[in-house]
C-alpha cells in the first residue's frame, strides 16, 4: 500500500475503520441529546468523498476559487471530530486511521494550493507515518509533505501565539519536520526544516540542534548529514555551549 493514499485509496481506508466505529456507538447506549454522532458524520463524510474523488477541473466553474480548500477542511475536521469519537468508544486503532486519512485530505489541499486550517490530527498522522517507517525514501516523501503542509498553515499559525503549550500542533510539525528530514538523510530537506524552526520556534532551536548533534554522532548517518547538523547547532547560539 502507498505511504500516502491518493483520495480514491483514503476513501477505501474510511469506509473499513468507519465501521468498527458505527458498530461500537451503536452498542454503546450513548444518549446522542444535541451530539453530532458518528453515523452523521459518517453520512457527511461519505458526501464528500463523492466530491473529493472527482475532477477538480470538473467542478461548477462558478463556485468560488477556495471551493477546494473549503471541501477539504470540512473533510479533515469531520474526520477530526470522527477520530475524537474513536478514542471516547475504545476504537483507537480507527483513530489512527483516520489521523492517517487526513495525511491524505492534507496532500489534496496543497496540490490544490490551498491553505489548511486544521492543523492536529494530520500532524498526528504524519506523526504516526514516520514513527512506523525507517526507509530514508519514505521519510523523505513524508519530510518533504511536512514542508507543504508548513507552507499551506503558515496563514492561520506562523505567528505561534500560544508559546505556553509545548504540545501545539505547530510546534509539533515543525520539530518533527526537522527529524524527518534527517533520519531522511537528505541535507536539503534538512536545511529547509532547520531554517523554519529557527524562525518560527527560537526557543526550541538550541536545544534541538543539540540533542540532534549528539543523535547523528552516535548513528550511523553519512558525513554531509553531520556537517549540517553540526552547521546548524553552531549557529543556532552561546546556549548549545
């Protein structure tokens, strides 16, 4: 199967974990009262795949520009909210799954050119994608998604207002693009991952590079690799010495 499904494959993956979700709220006895309940969202969600797996050139050419990137946004929160009731029923593998499935809606929106909105549950995703893969293709297919994604948020979080919580989704996706990128082993990608986090998390920066020095020192990682690195930790100030 394909690290990152195409939409078509996403739909597949939504329709085998929707189940298993389905069948636990309906056993569950769960008083629905004003809830949005999983067969709602289910019902939506199935809505928009049909829309999501056609053409985009085929769309209505009188709907507004952003149409795509509204479609997907919808998608990833529903799916959001759809994993939240994954983890409430027990059913966390589905969570994963459909964290996963985001990774997905997420790579349609930046090929559309859109920007994201809801940033959690797919850094969750590709969180759970590079933790499961060891391969420096793979990674680096995943690095290069981190910066896209990091592109098509930088809108609505670039600024990082909310410096107090160190399990922000941004902060996350940045940290993690970092790594990626250099388990990856690909100093291009890596350079491009350094030079946000310094950017946009200089707090977090020295302390990065650093344990990031000592981590390519002891593995086994090619000599360019090191020396970016080691380039970045050194410039990244007096508090890595």
């Amino acid at each position: 199967m394909a690290l990152i499904l195409d939409i078509s494959g996403a739909q597949k993956r939504f329709e085998q974990y929707a189940k298993p979700i389905l069948g636990a709220f309906a056993e569950s006895g769960i008083a629905s009262g004003e809830q949005i309940t999983p067969p709602m969202i289910v019902d939506a969600l199935r809505q928009l795949f049909v829309v999501l797996t056609t053409d985009v050139a085929s769309w209505d050419p009188s709907l507004p520009a952003d149409e795509p990137e509204r479609i997907g946004d919808l998608a990833i929160g529903l799916l959001m909210d759809l994993a939240t009731w994954a983890e409430r029923l027990g059913e966390r593998q589905a969570k994963a799954a459909l964290e996963i499935i985001t990774v997905s809606l997420a790579a349609w929106v930046c090929n559309q050119r859109g920007a994201i909105h809801t940033l959690e549950p797919i850094v969750n995703g590709l969180a759970i994608l590079a933790n499961s893969r060891g391969d420096p293709d793979e990674l680096r297919s995943l690095a290069q998604l981190m910066g896209k994604v990091k592109e098509a948020a930088s809108a609505d979080y670039g600024t990082d207002l909310d410096g107090a919580d160190p399990h922000r989704p941004w902060r996350i996706l940045l940290l993690n693009w970092g790594i990626t990128a250099t388990r990856a082993q690909d100093p291009a990608e890596m350079r491009c991952a350094f030079a946000a986090l310094v950017h946009h998390l200089p707090a977090d920066a020295p302390l990065f590079f650093r344990e990031g020095r000592q981590q390519v020192a002891q593995g086994d990682f090619p000599d360019e690799v090191k020396a970016v690195m080691e380039e970045a930790a050194k410039r990244a100030g007096h508090s890595l010495h």
